[in-house]
C-alpha cells in the first residue's frame, strides 16, 4: 500500500487526545515511547533494536505540520496528466525498461505481472527511484500515533515498523520514507512490506530502498496476490463518435466490446476493436468532453496499490509509454 492509501485510515490514540503542536509536553511523549516500548518487547522484539528506534526526545514538528497542513484542491484529469505525465517521464519510462528488461523479464517469469505496469508504479512512486522520502519512517510514525489524528492505523503501522527493523532487513537510519510512514522506492506502508516485500536477491534482506531487484519483485508480487491477471492489459484509450447516454460510463458499469463498438465507441486510433468478447468499463474523467479510456480487470488489480482513479491511468499510461 503506498502513501495515499493512509487517507482512508481513522482511529484514536490510546487515551491521548490530539493537541496543538506547541503543547506536546516531552513528558507524555516520552511515556508514549515507553508503552510502545513495552508492547514491541511482548511481541519479541529484540532491546537492543527498540533502544536504537526509539531513541526519540521529540514528536517531530515537520511532520505534524506536513500532516495537518495538506493542501485542499482537485484537479481535473487533465490537470493531473499534465503534471503527472510529461514527456521527460515517458522517456524515462522507456529508459528504465530497457535497462531493467532483463531483470523484469526474469520477476515477470515468476509473478506473470506485466512489467510496464512495474514500471509506472516505479515511475510515479519515486521517480525511478530517485525520491524515497527523507523522514525516518519510526519518528515519523511515532508522531502521527501520538498525534491522535488517525492514531490507531498509525499505532499499528509503527508496530509493523518496528517488527520489519527487529526482523533485520534495514537498520533504523536507513528506514527512511514519507512523512506518512510510506516506504522505499515502492513506497509501501510497513504492514504492506511485512505482506508483500520479497528478497529478489537472496541476501536475507527485503531491500526496498536501494535494490532494484527487490524493488521490482516487491511490486510484482503485491499486484500479483491482489489478483493480477496475467495476459490482460489494464485498459486503453478509446474515442467516441457519438454520445454516450447518462448511466453508460463509470469503472462498476462493465460491458462486452460488442456493446461499447455498438454505441460507438472506438480504439484510439478510430478503428473498431478486434475483439468483442472482453468486458470492459467506460471511463470518462473529465466528462465527456474530455479523455476516454475503457478499462479492464487488471485496471482494479492496480487500484488496491493505491485506490485513485487518476492514479491507475497514469500508471497504465506511463507502462505503455515504456515499451
């Protein structure tokens, strides 16, 4: 699960009530550490990893001001694409591809997840793995379950943190993310690495943050327990030559290609579709003066990584801007 995924958690601290930033004593803080201290050392993890971890004197200011100061606006999917999709980053795409072929094609073998999608999940997480985050993701965690806003998924992702750190896949300097607790180059929450992250290389380490082989084979494998379809595409962009009635469109209204070629939906390119037996949802999301896509199963499979529609499409655009 990558950072956008921490926007549907809620919860409460345990017996801590949220609090301006300037008036978190170092007191209570510091008794907070000392109960997920004595929780993570009933669940086994090792003292000596727990001193290290939570060696904290501070919640962290940053943190809490990134946290209650997101900015509130929408954009359009045309807004986003512009942004999220620029040429320099297909180009990239195309790059990373055929500089990784051989190491995808190997992941691909044992996943059967299509590796452009790995790609613009690689892409769109941390630029290719060029932007990890900064934040250690304990301290980090640590703030936002003292905090008390969303305090009982952030609990639990601390705990997941500190199980990954006692399970000696990375020290606690190099645990590093977002300041949501996202993760790596996959950006994964540390409950989303302890079910999906997979030592590629055979080192005893599942390292997301600086091997690509573990990167990859991470990627591959979450979308593959999420139900990956192998030999399906994501979906496609589509025109229209005629409207579309009111009902037609939206990712839960799925109909074969014949349907969709009988109202007058076309591929990209304007030609019919040579397939008619496949099922597939018209998406339309700037209305339908705007793009068009017709989006299949795997299109789903991708919005467990992160449940944003305009996210699944960059991701899908940018794959199939790689190969």
């Amino acid at each position: 699960m990558s950072a956008a995924a921490c926007a549907l958690a809620s919860g409460t601290a345990f017996g801590h009530t949220r609090q301006p930033a300037g008036a978190i004593g170092t007191g209570d803080y510091a008794r907070f550490l000392d109960g997920v201290r004595a929780q993570a050392r009933q669940e086994g993890i090792p003292a000596a990893v727990l001193d290290q971890a939570l060696a904290l004197q501070t919640p962290n200011a940053r943190v809490l001001q990134l946290d209650r100061h997101q900015p509130e606006f929408t954009l359009t999917w045309a807004q986003y694409r512009a942004r999220v999709i620029s040429p320099q980053r297909e180009q990239k795409a195309a790059q990373a591809y055929g500089e990784n072929l051989g190491l995808l094609t190997d992941i691909w073998r044992r996943y059967r997840v299509d590796p452009r999608i790995v790609i613009g999940i690689w892409g769109l997480e941390s630029n290719f793995g060029t932007r990890i985050g900064s934040f250690n993701v304990v301290d980090a965690l640590a703030t936002l379950s003292f905090d008390g806003r969303r305090a009982g998924f952030f609990r639990s992702e601390l705990m997941a943190s500190l199980r990954i750190l006692g399970n000696g896949d990375v020290s606690p300097p190099d645990m590093l993310g977002s300041y949501a607790g996202a993760m790596g180059q996959p950006q994964f929450m540390p409950s989303s690495y302890l079910r999906y992250a997979v030592d590629e290389t055979g080192d005893g380490k599942r390292n997301i943050w600086t091997s690509r082989p573990d990167v990859f084979a991470s990627i591959s494998n979450y979308l593959a327990s999420s139900g990956w379809i192998t030999g399906e595409p994501w979906g496609q962009p589509v025109t229209l030559t005629r409207p579309i009635a009111d009902g037609e469109s939206g990712r839960q209204t799925v109909r074969s290609l014949s349907h969709w070629d009988a109202v007058g939906v076309r591929r990209a390119d304007g030609d019919r579709f040579s397939r008619t037996d496949v099922a597939g949802a018209l998406l339309l999301p700037d209305g339908p003066a705007g793009d068009a896509f017709l989006v299949y199963r795997n299109f789903n499979v991708i919005r467990r990584y992160n449940p944003s529609d305009f996210y699944v499409l960059a991701v899908g655009l940018i794959g199939d801007a790689a190969a």
